[in-house]
C-alpha cells in the first residue's frame, strides 16, 4: 500500500502575521509609511513638477481656439503622468483635478464642441491644488462644478461604436 505524506510550508508571511507572534502594530507600520513618504517628498514633488510642466503650457494658450485632436491626446497624456507621479503625495484634490481634465479633454476630442476656454477652469484647479490646499469643502465644490462642465461637453461627445 503507498501512503501519501502531505506536507504544508510555512511562508514567512504566516509566521509574521501568525496569531501570538510579535509583528508591527497597524499605528506603527503608518507611521513607518509616512516616515518613509516624508523622505522621499522632495524626489517626489520635482517628478511632479517635471511631469505636471506640459500641461500647465496650456495654460497660455489662446481660449477661443480649440486645439487638435492629437494635442488633446498629448494632454491627457501628460496628465495621466503627473497622476500616477502625484500619487505618492499627500494631495488627493491634485489628482482629481488631473482625472477631471483628462475626462474633459477627452470628451471634447469625441465632440466638435469647443466653448472658449474650455479646459481652461480644470488647468486652473491642476495649478491651484499643486501650489495650494484649500479646505476640503471648498475643493470639493470646485470639483463639482468640474463635473457640471464634464457633463455638458459629454452631451455633446459623439457615441462610438
């Protein structure tokens, strides 16, 4: 008759979270964390800086005249890029605003709609939330009107197939 030894390995992972084993209390790994994120702040805020230049150039750009479609592509682009570099920064409103411009600009490259200044009210949040916190209310009626703007240049999106 064979027999069938059945062996089961413990990870690492399973000895440290075991129950009765010491491991690191949740306060103190969040502390550990933003002690680590502190660190690295600077590095941070200049790839930031670095990523957020190309769309803050649109900034200067004449309102009335609405941009190709290739360079609203380029602009979520960078957007998207100055997301992903802002992520492991303490500005949650940044963010939103960089997700709402590449939401706006994208509608408006599905639409022949172009009111004058049209993104110009979402790269004004972008800079803003960079340079500046305001309280949470405040930012959060900002967005909102952001999301009033979305909605109008989605009415006029063009439904792909």
């Amino acid at each position: 008759m064979t027999s069938v030894i059945i062996r089961r390995v413990e990870s690492r992972l399973e000895r440290m979270v075991a129950p009765g084993n010491a491991g690191l209390k949740v306060s103190e790994a969040l502390k550990a964390a933003s002690e680590n994120l502190r660190s690295i702040e600077t590095i941070c805020l200049e790839e930031l800086d670095e990523r957020l230049r190309p769309v803050l150039d649109f900034i200067g750009r004449p309102g009335t005249v609405r941009p190709t479609d290739a360079e609203l592509q380029a602009l979520i682009d960078h957007a998207d890029r100055a997301l992903t570099a802002c992520g492991g920064l303490d500005k949650p409103h940044l963010g939103r605003a960089l997700i709402m411009l590449c939401a706006m600009a994208d509608a408006l490259r599905h639409s022949n709609f172009w009111p004058a200044g049209a993104l110009d009210p979402a790269l004004g949040l972008v800079a803003l939330f960079r340079h500046q916190s305001l309280p949470d209310r405040d930012s959060t009626v900002l967005l909102e009107q952001l999301n009033l703007c979305l909605a109008r240049y989605l009415s006029h999106a063009e439904i792909l197939d």
